[in-house]
C-alpha cells in the first residue's frame, strides 16, 4: 500500500460528501426535496435529515483522525525498514497506545492481545454512525406507520356517505399516504447511504489493523529478541 493511498483516505471521504451534496443539489433543483418536506406533515423527515447531517459530519471527523493514523503507521513502517528506531518519537494516537503498551510489555511474547484492543478501538469509533444509520432506518418505518395511522384517520371520522365528502377524504387519505412514503424514502436513503460511508471506514480500519499485525509479527518482534 502507497504512501498516497493512505494519505488521501480524507479526499476519498471528500469525494463521497461530493457526490452526496451534488444528489442533494439535484433534488432541490428539481423541488423532490421541497415536495418530501412540505408533505411531512409528522415531521420526521427533518429529523432523519438532521440525524443524516450530524453522523456524517461525525464521519468526516473519523476519517482525518484515520488518515493520521495511517500515515503515522506508513512512518513507522519505514523506519523500521532502516534500523530499530525511537518508538517514543511515533507517540500518537491509538499507534502511539499500542507502541506504549508493548514496551511496557517488555516488547516480548504474543502482541496477540495489543493487536485485538488496537482493532476493537478503532471499531468502536465507528459505533455511533452503525447506530446512526439503524436508527434513521427505524425512523422511516415509524414515518411508514404514522402516515398509515394518518390515512386512516379521516376514514374514521366518516359518518356518512357524500360526494363531496368523498373528495375531502380522499385528499386526507392521499396526505397521510405522502406522509408514510417520503418519511420511509428519507430513512431507506439516509441509512443506505451511512451504511456506505461508514464501511468505507471499516475497510480502512480493517486493512491497518492486518498490516499492523504483519508489522508486529515481523518487525518489532524480531527487533525485540
């Protein structure tokens, strides 16, 4: 893996953001979003967007703090190609935890538990935007449900047979009916989309924890005995 990769780790989520804003943009343009809003009317919809909005900025945090991460490790990958270096100078981040912990292990025996707390940290990080992304699924199923429980109302409240009445009971039907689709349109959407963003991290999680493992297994505990 290049130096260049692990680096722009941070555009490719910028590229994403890109991507998702210019949808966003189109949507507007062509008034989907302002239709999908003013029908709601249980409001649901601003809060899944607002839940989408907040997870993706916690996203975008997570993965410069990953990007250090991985260039730090590409640093210390090639110092340890030259000769046995100063490991006190990569005191940074969760490879700085590691590197912490396994000196004072005494740089000896089985990394197997350092690396399995290195990996189970860095996938903690992301356990917000799982949730997140759950959450805003649930939230359009409840949407589904109380537009249904919207459509259902008028029905209800029919007392008698009318023409008239008829019409006015269909338009109430039809606005609970927005209500259940667009709501579960925003939640099918948001959580797809959060889902993509945030295994987009996992993958880059995944693949540093394995090269720090090779790392500790050939380097430093060779450099140790």
């Amino acid at each position: 893996m290049s130096k260049i990769t692990d680096a722009n780790l941070v555009f490719r989520a910028l590229i994403v953001l890109g991507v998702v804003g210019f949808a966003t943009y189109l949507a507007a343009e062509r008034g989907v979003l302002t239709i999908a809003l003013q029908s709601d009317r249980s409001y649901i919809s601003y809060v899944i967007l607002a839940i989408y909005a907040l997870a993706t900025a916690h996203w975008l945090w997570l993965a410069y703090r990953l990007s250090e991460e991985r260039k730090w490790f590409v640093d210390l990958e090639e110092a340890l190609e030259h000769k046995p270096p100063d490991l006190a100078r990569f005191d940074r981040g969760l490879l700085g935890e590691f590197l912490r912990n396994w000196q004072a292990k005494g740089s000896r025996g089985d990394p197997a538990a350092l690396l399995t707390a290195f990996g189970d940290e860095l996938a903690n990080r992301h356990a917000f935007g799982h949730f997140a992304s759950d959450a805003l699924l649930k939230l359009g199923l409840l949407g589904t449900i109380v537009g249904f429980i919207l459509m259902l109302l008028p029905v209800g409240e029919l007392s008698e047979f009318d023409a008239s009445l008829m019409q006015e009971l269909l338009g109430a039907m039809s606005s609970g009916m927005a209500v259940a689709l667009y709501t579960t349109l925003a939640g099918l959407v948001t959580s797809t989309m959060l889902k993509l963003q945030y295994h987009i991290l996992d993958a880059s999680a995944a693949e540093l924890a394995t090269r720090l493992s090779v790392l500790a297994d050939v380097h430093l505990t060779r450099n140790a005995t």
